[in-house]
C-alpha cells in the first residue's frame, strides 16, 4: 500500500497540479506519452482510500472547493452495456445538479459509427458561475480547439509553436497592451514647476493648517533657498538631506533641493534614531535642512540649514527671487540627474537607498495628470510621509 500511495501522491504532484515535465521543449507527441505513461502508474494505485490520500498530501481545505484540484477532465471511452430487464424498457437519463461540482470540469466522450469506426468526440464544460463567466469559457473552448487543430495538423512540432489565440487576441497581447508609448518632456522636475508658475502664478500651490501660498510665492521662497544651498557646495551628483515634519516648508525645502540640481533624502523626524542615524551615515549629504525643535539630533560636525534660525532667515531675506540660471548652479540641469532618494523599510536587513532621477518621476507625474485626469482646480492630499515614494507625486502635481 505504501508504494502505490507514493505513486499516487507522485501523480498528484507531477500531473493535476500542471508539473508534467516539459523540460527540453518536446513535441506534443512526445508530451502526450509522458503523460500517458504518469497516468498509467497512477492507475495501480487507484484502490488507495481518497481520505489516506487527502491525510498524506495535506492540502489547505476550503468549504468552498475540492481539496485536490478545481479543474477536472473526463473522457467517456468505454462501452456503454445495454441494461436489460424483463418488461421494461430501460434507459439511461443524464442527471444534472444545477451546481457545478468543480470550478471547471470538461466532460468529453468518444463516439463511432455503425461499423465501429471512430466518428469523433463531443462534450460540454461545466463550471462554477462565481469564478467563469460564460465569455470566459467560450474564449477557453476556442483555445483548445485551436491546440487540437495544431497537434493533429502536425504531431511532431514543440509545444512552444503552439498558437491558440486567435488574430485579435494576439494582436492585444503583442500590440495593444503594450502600447504604452508616451511624449514625454526631456526636463527636470524644477523647469516643469517653473512653467506651471509662469502660467497660474496666483493659483493656490500649496495649502497648510489655513496657510494658503500661491505657485509665485512657493517658486520664489523655494529660489531664495536654492541659491543658498548652492552656495553651501548643493548641486549636481550631491544630496541634501531634508529633516522637517509635514508642512510648507517641508514643499519649498524639497523643490528648492531640486533647483540647485542636487537630490534630496526626504528624513522624518519621527524615525527611529538609529533609522536616522543610519540614513544620514548611508547616503552622506553635503548639508541637512531642519528646524528648531525637530526632535532630531543630527551627529556632531554636520552642516546644517535651520530654517527657522535668525541667521537662516536673515540669509534668505539676502537672495533674489527669481528663478536661478544654469550659470549660478555648479553645473547645468539636466533629466537623467538624480532628484531623489528614497530608503526602504529595511524588513528584509539594512534600509536600501533608491535613487530616482528627473526623467522617472516626470513620466510618472504626467501619466497620473493623464490617467486620472486632474485638472487645475483639483487638490491633491499629501496623506503619506515625505520618506514614501508616492510623496514624491502629492508634492509636485503642478
């Protein structure tokens, strides 16, 4: 008994479960004799006790499904004996349920004519209506007729020239799902924001606790603090690290960031302090944007901005307003320059910096404007922290 459960079990695995070995890329002929030959070995085993067979394979159980398998195939080839008895005329009725038994069943039988020669085979598919629509099986029943077509026409071909989908469907899987080809601007974030503020310079920007600042005066607060960034060394190939809690200022200090050319490395303040400590030794910024009473303490000897600093604020006041030039950046502004990294969540060992570059989030900021169809009068909710990706698209939306 042992062995032929082991064989069972071996056909469970290797068969219902689609692992028949395909390895090599074999002809359908070739295909169809390894499974004949698993299915044979499983047929000396067919007196093992289903419940033996369901205790050893141990499969998660649903009430809901078979615990074995959910799609089934029966062909029905074996004479049918004529059932007689005296003073009755017996026959056999086809007995329907109304519920399917299995997620999807194919129920063919082999039929022959009045000499005995084979003159085809019929069937139906049943299945279950919560998990099929009737669509669903009808496309099903049109790509295996097509694979049918395909192994009589040529027995000897690999399995992977099999085609069963039709012209149509081809054409979508190659063509249409695929086509996702998209104009898209060679700019850095900064010149996009720029262009929005010269078309919408009144238009709320940004708007926080009542706070309410239009594009002109975020572009301008963010201008006055670029050019004192780059004259700390911000620019090109650098990062800054940004330690603010949620607010205005958190908005101008990252697009200031992103005009002097540099990338920023957005910290929360309410990390951890080893998360913290870590990130800041990682990613090694020139400077770090804060404030007074962030909660934060920074390691010893690390340039910093505070922004809410008398000397800070004094310097700001010092700068012009107006956009920066090329010229006063340490080098030219360019897409493929990276504006960000973002560090994981460390669950699987250390945090992982991921840096973005201009040209990605660009691609990504006007998809959404198109996939979602945001206009200007729309408002977007930063609801995640500064630290998650998807920030990156709450903060800038123009």
């Amino acid at each position: 008994m042992d062995e032929a459960l082991d064989d069972l079990v071996g056909f469970f695995v290797n068969t219902l479960v689609l692992r028949t070995d395909v390895s090599g890329d074999p002809s359908f002929a070739e295909l169809v004799e390894r499974v004949r030959e698993t299915d044979l070995r499983a047929f000396g085993a067919q007196d093992v006790p289903f419940e033996r067979l369901v205790e050893v394979l141990n499969p998660v159980r649903s009430m809901g499904r078979h615990p074995l398998f959910q799609v089934a195939l029966a062909f029905q080839n074996a004479p049918v004996s004529d059932l007689e008895m005296p003073g009755l005329d017996v026959l056999a009725e086809p007995g329907a349920t109304g519920a399917a038994k299995f997620d999807l069943s194919f129920n063919l039988s082999e039929s022959f004519t009045g000499a005995g020669e084979p003159a085809g085979i019929s069937g139906g598919i049943e299945f279950a209506t919560d998990v099929f629509d009737r669509a669903t099986i009808e496309r099903m029943v049109g790509w295996l007729t097509r694979l049918l077509e395909e192994v009589l026409a040529d027995p000897r071909q690999p399995v992977s020239r099999a085609r069963i989908l039709e012209d149509t469907e081809l054409a979508q899987v190659l063509n249409g799902w695929n086509d996702t080809r998209q104009e898209v601007p060679g700019a850095a974030l900064p010149t996009l924001f720029e262009e929005q503020v010269a078309r919408t310079p009144d238009a709320v920007a940004v708007v926080f606790e009542g706070v309410e600042l239009s594009y002109r005066e975020v572009n301008e607060r963010a201008n006055r603090l670029a050019r004192l960034l780059v004259g700390q060394g911000a620019g090109p190939e650098r990062f800054v690290a940004v330690v603010l809690p949620r607010s205005a200022e958190l908005v101008i200090s990252l697009l200031a960031v992103l005009k002097t050319g540099a990338a920023y490395v957005p910290i929360d303040p309410d990390y951890p302090a080893d998360r913290i400590a870590y990130i800041l030794g990682d990613a090694d910024p020139m400077c770090v944007i804060t404030v007074e009473g962030s909660g934060v303490e920074l390691p010893a000897g690390t340039a910093r901005i505070v922004l809410d600093g008398p000397a800070t604020q004094e310097a700001l006041d010092a700068q012009a307003p107006g956009d920066l030039a090329d010229a006063e950046r340490l080098a030219t502004l360019h897409a493929d320059a990276p504006a960000y990294a973002i560090y994981t969540s460390g669950s699987t060992g250390r945090p992982k910096g991921v840096v973005v570059e201009h040209r990605g989030i660009v691609n990504r900021l006007l998809w959404m404007q198109d996939r979602f169809g945001l206009a200007a009068d729309d408002r977007v909710l930063q609801k995640t922290p500064s630290g998650f990706d998807v920030s990156v698209w709450e903060f800038f939306w123009p």
